[in-house]
C-alpha cells in the first residue's frame, strides 16, 4: 500500500500514519478518477445536474477522489473501514460509476460480444446460461447479436461490435466470410468458435461434430431394425450445420441401406417451435408414406410431431418411430419418452467461458479446441 492510501485510508481521529523521513508525500496517479473526473467536469455537482459524481462520493465518505475509485476497482486494495464507509456512500448518494472512464484507463471494456443464429432458440439459451454462469461473477457483461443465419450480417455484426472494444467473442459456427474471419483474427481478440469441430479454427473452439452426431443416430436406427429413414428440420441457407446433418444423414443412409432411396423434408425458414414439429410430420407421412422412422434435427420438431401423433392416433413407435436432436428436459417427459442425440448445449457456454476468462484475465495464453462430444439416448419412441 503506498503513502496516499495509508493515509487516505486513515481513520478520522486516529494517530497519523508514519512517513519516512526525506520521502515526499505526493499524489496518487489514478487514471480512471482522473478520466472520470475529467469527463464530469471540475464543478460538476448533484445540484447543477442531478447526476451524482465519484467527487460527491468522496465527499459524502469523507476520503479522496482516488479511494474512491480504488474501492470501486480494487477493494482488495483499500482497508476493511475504509471500504465500507464508501459502500455506504455510493449507497446513500445512489452514484452509478462511470465504467467508461474506468475501462479507458485499464484498456479492458469488462465485455463479452456473443453472436448466435437465434436467440429465441433453446440451445443456444442453455450455452449463454453457462456463459453468464463464468463471466458473470468475474464482472463480465455480455453484448448480444443475432445473425439470422446470414453470414453477411454475422459480418456487420462483427464490425459494430469490434468498435465498441469488447474483451472476447463467442460465437456459434464455424464457417464465416472471408471478412469476418479476417477481422477477428486483426483484432488480436479471444475468440472462441462454438457448436462445431473445424481443422482451421479462427482462434479457440469448444463443440462437438454435427456430421458424426447424425452418423451415429442413423447407425442407432439401423441397429433396431428400420429400413425407411426419413430426415426432418429446417435447411434454411446460411445454417451451415444444418447442412452438415444433412449430408451426414444422406451419407450414412447411402452406405448402411443401399438402393434405400433419400429422403428429406424441409420446413424452409418457419420457426423452431412445436407447430412446425406437427407440420413436418403431416408432409414427411404425405410425401413418403413408406417412412418408418422419422429423425428430426431438433428435439423441438420431434416433441411436436410425438404430440400430434398421439391426437391423430399414430402409434410411436408402432406405426412411425421418431428420434430428435439435443435432448432438451421436454424429452424426458414425453409420452413416449423421446430418443435422441444428447448435444452438451449449456457446457459448451461454461467451457468457453472458462477457455475466454483465462485469455481475457492473462491467466493463460493457450488456444485450445475443445470436443465435448455427443451421445446416443435411446428411449421409448424409437
């Protein structure tokens, strides 16, 4: 602790701190109360403006401007009394520290910008749940962009938020413009890529492999004995894993049921939501009625398909067996009980958090790619 905070620190009435003899006793360089106070203005007041300043702060606590700011950014700094008595200002003045200031002097924003596809979609929900779980604690605020699906916006996206100087980025897929990974990879900024496996990530990846997810699954159905698979989601352009699954499914089939013809229905770009999950299975049994299971690419589809095959009177898995993708909490209360591919959803957010706090914090300076890996739930509906 140096001279001004033990001095600062001081308690009123108590004995004066020591000061070596011949040592000068000279200010603090605080550059974040220095910028704030710059920012407020010398005579900036409560009274002039209504807006409270770290000044007022000070002087309701009775310390300096510079303790002040040092128990807002570094409380492990300031003495247990001191501490308390500028919590219990900053609470009676209602002042709201300016980060902006305090982020310009340390060169860190204290941001995570976070670009999904979609963000009414429940996996992507869970991941940002196990984000928020890491960073959150740490002081990290997440900025939020959804794509769409639309490579060029993930673009636009990328920019705006690179203007705003957030410390990481983590971000769904793996597939970008050229643009796009070309900023990311200037900006010098952890990156972690999600939901996919590449052999030329941008900088850290954490997810699994769509492709061997759908092998395996189609495998499963193979092994108990169905002959006439059909595949069900939305391949709308841009989900680049979509079309992974997809081609995953058109390739296994090939090989494990030779002859067997291909067959996909696609819901375009309505919504993933159970009304479209009733809607795919109305086309898949009017398109290929020869259909004996019926693999959806979400277990959002599939739990609306289990649904409206038990109002029609379809027997699951009697007269159409299903199987879905991700193996949300709905699955397990079903009836039946839905089988599907369990994707990590809400550890891929925790592990790339972790991965990101590490870099953002200098505690590592490792890049890591991360397979959290899949598995195979085999339940009642297939």
């Amino acid at each position: 602790m140096g001279v001004r905070d033990r001095l600062a620190d001081a308690q009123p009435g108590g004995p004066e701190p020591a000061v070596t003899p011949g040592l000068e006793v000279v200010a603090d360089l605080d550059p974040a109360a220095d910028l704030e106070a710059a920012a407020a203005g010398p005579r900036l007041t409560r009274r002039s403006t209504q807006t409270v300043t770290l000044n007022d702060v000070a002087v309701h606590a009775g310390v300096s401007p510079q303790t002040v700011s040092r128990s807002i950014r570094a409380p492990e700094l300031v003495s247990e009394f001191t501490l308390e008595r500028v919590r219990s200002s900053i609470a009676a003045t209602g002042y709201v520290p300016n980060l902006a200031a305090s982020n310009l002097a340390s060169n860190r924003s204290m941001t995570v910008a976070v670009l999904v596809p979609d963000v009414s979609a429940s996996v992507f929900a869970d991941a940002l749940h196990g984000l928020e779980e890491v960073l959150g604690p740490a002081g990290y605020q997440l900025f939020l962009g959804s794509t769409g699906y639309r490579p060029s916006h993930e673009e636009d996206l990328v920019r705006s938020f690179l203007g705003r100087r957030p410390d990481g980025f983590f971000i769904v897929g793996t597939t970008h413009t050229e643009r796009t990974t070309h900023l990311l990879r200037e900006s010098k900024v952890p990156v972690v890529e999600t939901w996919e496996m590449t052999d030329a990530p941008i900088d850290s990846l954490v997810g699994f492999s769509n492709h061997d997810a759908i092998r395996a699954i189609v495998e499963y159905a193979h092994g108990r004995g169905y002959r006439h698979p059909t595949f069900a989601g939305s391949l709308q352009t841009g989900d680049f894993r979509a079309a992974k699954r997809r081609a995953a499914f058109e390739e296994t089939v090939a090989e494990l049921f030779p002859g067997e013809a291909i067959r996909v229905v696609d819901s375009g770009t309505a919504r993933v939501d159970l009304e479209t999950g009733k809607a795919l299975l109305h086309q898949a049994r009017s398109l290929h009625p020869e259909t004996d299971v019926l693999m959806f690419a979400s277990d959002v589809f599939a739990a609306g398909a289990i649904l409206e095959a038990g109002r029609q009177g379809i027997s699951v898995p009697g007269d159409l067996a299903i199987t879905g993708f991700g193996d949300f909490e709905l699955a397990r209360y079903l009836a039946p009980t839905l089988t599907t591919v369990s994707a990590p959803n809400r550890e891929i957010g925790t592990v790339a958090g972790e991965l990101l706090l590490q870099r953002m914090t200098h505690r590592s300076d490792d890049v890591r790619r991360v397979d959290l890996g899949f598995a195979v739930v085999a339940r009642e509906s297939a």
